[in-house]
C-alpha cells in the first residue's frame, strides 16, 4: 500500500486557518458555557448539567492528581513530538498507551481517589448497582428488554436501561472473575479506554500512513478527552470500536487475513450491544475500505458481526426491539425537558471541550481538498467520525453528556492534529494540556 501521509501540506500553510479555527471553536464553546449564566433559572435548571456543556458542577479545586498531571503535560509538551518521531513504533505505542493512563489517572485524581476515581461507577445510576442482582446471566439477557421502561418496580438503573445488556455483561463478568467494586470496573474502564489512543495509530500505520500516526501520538495522549477515559463505561465502548477500526485497517493490507477482518467485525458486532448509537461506527469502516482501496475484508467482517448478533439474539435480546424501547425510555426522563435548541449545538460545544483546541484548529487541513483527493486515510478517518457525530447530533437522543458519549467518534477527529506543522507541534500540544488541565481543575465533572 502506497504512502499517502506526504499530500501536499506546505509545514507554514494554512497557520491563520489553524488560529482561526481554534478560535472559531474556543467562541462556540465560550458561548456555551456563557448562554446558560445569563438566561433565567427556570430554563438553565432545564438543561440540568450545573456547568453546561459539560455535565458537572463548577467548582475551582486542585488535588493529588495535580502536580503530576502538570508534570506529565510539560514532559509531553517538551519532549512528545520529538520522541514520537524518532522511536521504533511498537516502542511508541507501549509509551503512548502508558503516558495516557497516567495523564488520564492523574486527571481522575484531581478530584480524589473516591470521587474521581474509584467511586465514579458505583453511583446508584450506574452499571454496578445493578451486578449484584444479575444471578443468572442468560435469564438476564431473556427478560432485558422488559426493564427497559421506567417506573417499573424492577425498571433498569438509568445507564443499564438506555444501553444493550453487552455493557451489563461485560461488568458482571468482571465481578465474576473476582474484580468487583469501582476501583477495578475504573481500572478497567481506563485500561481499555486509553488503549484506543494507540487503536488510532496502528489504523494509520496498517492504511499507510505512520507519519500521520506519529504526528498525533502526542496530540492523542493530550486530548481532553483523557477526563472520561478513566470514569465513564463509554471509556470501553472507545476502546472496543477503535480496535474494530484497527483490525479492520490491518485486514486492508495486501497481506491482510480473513480471520483479522472476522475479528474486526466481531468487535463491531459487539459495540452495537454495548450502545446502540455505535451503529455509527459503519462510517469509520467504510473509510477505512475506501482508504485501503479494497473491499476484502468486508465479507468476512460482516460474518463475524452477524456471529455476535446471532447469539445476542439466540439468547433472547432482540437489538431492535431494545432501541425502540430505549427512545420511549429517553423520553421518560429528563431528555423531555432538556431543550434541543440549547444542546443541538452545546453538545458540539461538549465535543470541542473533549477534543481540544488543537483539533478544532487542524480540522480545516484535514478536511482540505488535496487530502481529501488524495484518500489521506487519516482525512478520511476524521470526516467520518465528523459524519457520525453530526449525524448523532441530528438524531436529537443525545442532549448533554456528548463529551462522554460520544468518545468512540472524537477519538477518531483528533487524528487531525497529525496535519499541523511540526514546527509548532509543541505550541499546540501546551494548548491541548491548558485546556484539559483547566476543566479538570474548575468543573467537577460528573463522570
């Protein structure tokens, strides 16, 4: 496969489009946060999120987490581009994996060992509330569709009910292998969320593009979007669908094998049963075989996706009649008071805050015609995952909290800070750390 990462991109072109991007998106974001302060309580209670966009609360603080989050972001800062370019890319991928969770670990620990971290899924909305009762997992899978509505007496918890049981069962087998309690459902959270960093890269390096990988590394590890990977199960669904996109891209080598491509769609399969709006991540696919310039892998990918539905099916849970019960369950709830005409761009605004200025002030190289003409698989990845977050904005079943769950698509956009010039690489990333280190310590954020 031929390497597309040199597409004409003069290293100074393009600088006044980066600044006024990153401008363009800190005014979105800016407004966001400001609308809600001076509209009338009535309708700011509505939104319920206390520090709109965002789902949390204001509240200035710092932590033990602080000093070494500030000693993480300087290293990178200094040090990330230059050693992102020059190590052996498996060395690079075990270091980026790693320096994300810290940086993600150390953010968490802003807000303390128990409140940002350990007991972040153990809230009586979350997935854990419900492990305990789960004793028999195929009946739980049977009768999962009829706890989706509420106010039943046995009605799921707010998170069980608006996802598939994939996310139930993944927790609950963690329980069974002896990792009970928040502390090890965080770590797990973190562990795979982080890992959908290197997922990113090992896509650009399979579609041809390492270079492209390299360049976002230390962007990636930055990204604001390291204050939900290590608090939120989206964190997992991240991990899961990033690692689809990768197996998938490897398929797409020459030397690409069916059974990685089964893999790959497997995972997919699987992401659909951790959350419904993952149907979305058919874009990133797609990209990624236009980008591959071959459609081998689809048949054996959609083999393996039909395999994991089939036996969600075979075990009683219907994935259709689930989504339908999920959006009257959607409208049960708060969602019916939040208002579409704030959130169908606060939760654009929520995006920006998780993927950082950087990225924000990039897009426009990205999605440039040369890149684009030239099937950049890193432009490609990066209008896909700008499709399909537009696409869920217009859905209109994701009012607030989008910085969370939507980090399966965001991931993906932050791969277009790899097209911002080298020589101001560490102006940016100082950037990207300000902004994450700066909502870390004045929102306390609810996940």
């Amino acid at each position: 496969m031929h390497d597309v990462t040199e597409v004409a991109n003069p290293p100074r072109a393009g600088i006044r489009g980066d600044i006024i991007g990153a401008v363009a998106g800190a005014a979105l974001v800016t407004a966001a946060f400001v609308v809600p302060r001076i509209a009338s309580k009535q309708w700011r209670d509505s939104l319920y999120a206390g520090a709109a966009p965002l789902f949390g609360d204001w509240l200035p603080h710092i932590g033990w987490g602080t000093v070494p989050a500030l000693l993480i972001a300087a290293i990178v800062v200094m040090y990330g581009a230059e050693l992102a370019a020059r190590l052996p890319f498996r060395r690079l991928l075990v270091l980026a994996w790693v320096t994300t969770i810290g940086w993600a670990f150390c953010l968490a620990m802003v807000d303390g060992w128990q409140r940002g971290f350990a007991g972040r899924l153990t809230d009586p909305n979350e997935y854990l509330h419900e492990v305990g009762g789960v004793t028999d997992i195929p009946a739980m899978l049977r009768g999962f569709s009829d706890r989706i509505l509420d106010f039943q007496p046995d009605s799921w918890t707010t998170h069980v009910s608006g996802h598939p049981p994939g996310a139930l069962l993944f927790f609950v087998l963690l329980d069974r292998a002896g990792l009970g309690g928040g502390a090890w459902a965080g770590l797990a959270c973190m562990l795979i969320g982080c890992s959908a960093v290197v997922a990113v890269a090992v896509a650009l390096s399979a579609l041809g593009a390492e270079d492209r990988a390299r360049a976002a590394l230390p962007f990636l590890t930055l990204a604001p979007a390291a204050l939900w990977l290590a608090v939120s199960a989206d964190a997992i669904f991240a991990g899961v669908t990033a690692w689809a996109v990768a197996l998938l891209a490897i398929a797409a080598r020459p030397s690409g094998r069916p059974i990685v491509a089964a893999a790959a769609g497997m995972l997919f399969g699987f992401g659909i049963y951790l959350s419904y709006g993952l149907v979305l991540m058919a874009i990133p696919a797609v990209a990624v075989l236009i980008a591959g310039r071959t459609m081998r892998p689809l048949l054996p990918a959609l083999t393996g996706a039909l395999a994991v539905c089939v036996a969600f099916t075979m075990s009683g849970f219907w994935w259709v009649d689930g989504y339908h019960l999920v959006v009257q369950r959607y409208y049960q709830g708060i969602a019916s008071e939040r208002p579409l005409v704030y959130w169908s761009w606060g939760n654009l605004a929520a995006t920006v805050c998780s993927v950082g200025a950087a990225t924000v002030g990039a897009l426009h190289r990205a999605l440039s015609r040369n890149a684009l003409r030239a099937l950049d698989p890193t432009a490609l990845l990066v209008v896909a995952s700008l499709c399909a977050i537009l696409i869920a904005d217009v859905s209109g079943l994701s009012k607030a909290e989008t910085e969370r769950i939507w980090l399966p698509f965001a991931i993906w956009l932050v791969a277009a800070t790899a097209f911002l010039p080298k020589s101001g690489a560490r102006a940016w990333l100082a950037v990207q750390a300000l902004g994450t280190l700066l909502i870390a310590h004045t929102i306390l954020t609810n996940w």
